[in-house]
C-alpha cells in the first residue's frame, strides 16, 4: 500500500524519526505515485554566525537521512575536522558555536544562495539532491524566524540558551520573532492536507514543535484533520532522552511526563504514542480524547528506528 507521510520535525528525536521513515518507504521516502515522505521542519533556531546563515534543524535532519551525520554527537557531520574553526579564534572572532570545515561548506552555499534571492525552500531542496535525499525537506517558512527564550538573567537567542549556556537556565517564556507575519513554505499546506499519515515527531514541543505550528496556517491546517495523526512523546519514564525538554516542560508548569505531553497535544491529534516504561499512564491519555499506542520509542539506531516507523505507518 502506498503511503504519504509528512513530519513535522525539529532536532535529533525528529531527525532520527525522519531517518527511520525514509528506510520504512520505498526509494528512501522519495515523493511519487507510492506516497513518500516530507520532513517539515523547525527554522526558529537558524542563527548566524561568522556572517553564514546557519539551520541546525534543517541540516541535522538532511545529515541524517543523508547517512553523514555523527551519531554520537547526534548533530553535525561525521569525521569533521575544525582548522577554520581553530583559525577564526586566532584572529580574535568568538567561536563558542562549532562549525566544522565540512559543515561550514554547507553554510557558505545556503548563504550565497539565499543572497542570490533563493528563497530557503528552494536553497534546502538544491542541498537536499546534492547530498542523495530521496525525501523532501521543507522549512516550516521560507520568512525570518527566531525563537527567543525568557530566563532568570534576562532574554536570550535561542544559540546562545542552548548552545552557549548549554540549556542551563530556567525558561519562563517564549516568543516567535517574527511568526505572525511569516507564511508557510510552499509545498507545506498541500503536505499536511494531503497526507495519509501526519506524525510529530518525539521533538522538544515547545522549542521544536510549536515554533512550526505557531506560522499562521499550519496549526489549522493540522486541526482540520483529514490524514490520520500521530505524536511520539519525547518524554520516557519521566526524562528525556536528549535536550531540555524535561527542563522546559517543569520550568512553564507541566508535569514532566507522557502524560503532560499529551495534554499538550490534546485536539491537535488523533493517536499518543508512549513509552512502555509509560504504559501506566495510558488510561489516563485516553481520557483526554487520544488513541493510545504502547511501545518501545528509544530509537538506539537504524534498525531501532525502522522498526518504529513500521509500527506509525500501521496506523495509517
């Protein structure tokens, strides 16, 4: 059966997600007449940095379905080394961000295409065929988007909480630079409208996924349904496998928890899919409305990932 999946994805757990479908789908998750994949995907992290536009979600996904990424690190390319890097810091420029040599080159292209006038969409799918992605990779918009977070010390640029600050501060808000003027990508709605299956991936919610449901648009366009949808809680046994989730969840008031998740959620979409170390919370998920699928999320590699690709793909 051919099958149409769009996810919406932001991160290492959307990336790892991604990389599982594409090895579930035939081709690679290559659109066609057998259904395909589309990855739409977080912008409000793109920063810049030594003048280059940077989009770590856009590239952490494309690495990863392009096979290069570094696992261990879970961001990044493979094998990079950091000579630039090293150089910049002796001519006195602040290298707190690492770039390596390989990854800058990637920048360098999407800088000089974007100041071409390429809008991103159109500069993500020359990077995305240049690297052997079979399936497509949207940005959310195409306009300016940049997360901001609230902190005890003051408002800080998302780089610099995460990256910087290693996500140490509590964040007690959040806003969107720039969100209620920018428009969906093209090819974004007719993803989400045209989908048989619609997964959010197990990505942050709040630093991943809202900042692709805020665009005006694409929250609607979720709600109206019509293919069937799926969220993937980023939370296990009350923790999360990687990032601040947990921290963000706790520090805006909501219990660290599948459950908590799902709350979140609740409207937004058809099935929860938890952790068997949360199969407890399960009655309590499906008193909010949900369908509730009880398995194991950790995604430890490809096989772990296909495997639970092949178990979202069933629901559709």
């Amino acid at each position: 059966m051919s099958t149409s999946v769009t996810l919406l994805a932001g991160g290492v757990g959307g990336a790892r997600l991604a990389h599982g479908l594409a090895r579930a789908l035939p081709d690679g998750g290559a659109p066609g007449t057998h259904g395909g994949l589309t990855c739409v995907v977080n912008v409000g992290d793109d920063t810049e940095r030594h003048g280059l536009h940077v989009a770590p979600d856009l590239d952490t996904v494309m690495y990863t379905l392009a096979g290069l990424n570094d696992e261990e690190r879970g961001w990044g390319l493979t094998g990079e080394s950091y000579a630039t890097l090293s150089q910049l810091e002796r001519l006195g420029e602040d290298t707190w961000f690492t770039l390596g040599d390989k990854d800058l080159a990637t920048h360098v292209v999407r800088t000089a295409r974007l100041r071409e006038g390429q809008p991103l969409s159109t500069v993500t799918a020359g990077l995305t065929a240049s690297l052997g992605v079979a399936a497509r990779l949207l940005p959310v918009t195409d306009d300016a988007v940049r997360t901001r977070i609230t902190t005890p010390s003051g408002e800080l640029e998302f780089q610099e909480y995460f990256v910087r600050r290693r996500h140490a501060d509590a964040v007690l808000d959040l806003t969107f630079d720039g969100i209620d003027a920018a428009r969906p990508a093209p090819g974004v709605l007719d993803a989400l409208h045209g989908a048989d299956l619609l997964v959010v991936a197990p990505s942050n919610p709040f630093l991943s996924v809202e900042p692709v449901l805020g665009v005006p648009g694409v929250r609607e366009a979720v709600r109206a349904g019509g293919p069937r949808r799926v969220a993937v809680s980023p939370i296990v046994g009350g923790k999360a496998l990687k990032g601040p989730a947990a921290q963000v969840l706790e520090s805006l008031g909501h219990d660290v928890s599948a459950l908590g998740v799902a709350r979140l959620y609740t409207g937004l979409v058809d099935v929860m899919v938890i952790d068997t170390a949360d199969a407890d919370l399960a009655g309590a998920i499906e008193d909010l409305g949900f369908e509730v699928l009880v398995t194991d999320t950790v995604m430890g590699g490809p096989a772990g990932r296909e495997r639970l690709a092949r178990e979202l793909l069933a629901l559709a």
